[in-house]
C-alpha cells in the first residue's frame, strides 16, 4: 500500500453491524509512501497512527485524469 499526505485511506468493515471508518493522511514515516500512517479521523476528529490491513484502501486526493480525446 502506498500513499501521499491527503490521500483518504478507507477502513472496511470486517464485522457485522461495523460502519468501517474514513480519515486522511496527514503523516507518512516511509520516504516510499509505506505504512505506517498518521490519519485523522472524520468522525471524531482524532489522530493516530496506523498500519493499515489487508481489509483497508488508499483513495488518491489527487483528482482524476480527463479522458484523452482521440482525434479521428
């Protein structure tokens, strides 16, 4: 898992009747943008810091890409 500061990372929920939980990176510690990550959270407004599992995802900050026009 690689990510950047800003970058949303998304825990899933892995038990029934959990909601998951959504916060941004605010910290990395790995120059190759490896766990572990300072987040804060959006519910709470709490920081900590992480190693994310397999059940988790990074969501870029950055804006996606405009389709290329392909000229014909």
């Amino acid at each position: 898992m690689i990510a950047h500061v800003g970058d949303r990372l998304v825990l899933n929920p892995t038990l029934i009747g959990d909601t998951g939980r959504v916060g941004v990176i605010t910290g990395i510690h790995q120059d190759d943008g490896a766990p572990p990550y300072v987040v804060r959270w959006f519910e709470d407004g709490r920081t900590t810091m992480i190693y994310p599992d397999d059940e988790a995802h990074v969501e870029s900050a950055e804006p996606a890409p405009a389709p290329s026009k392909v000229d014909r």
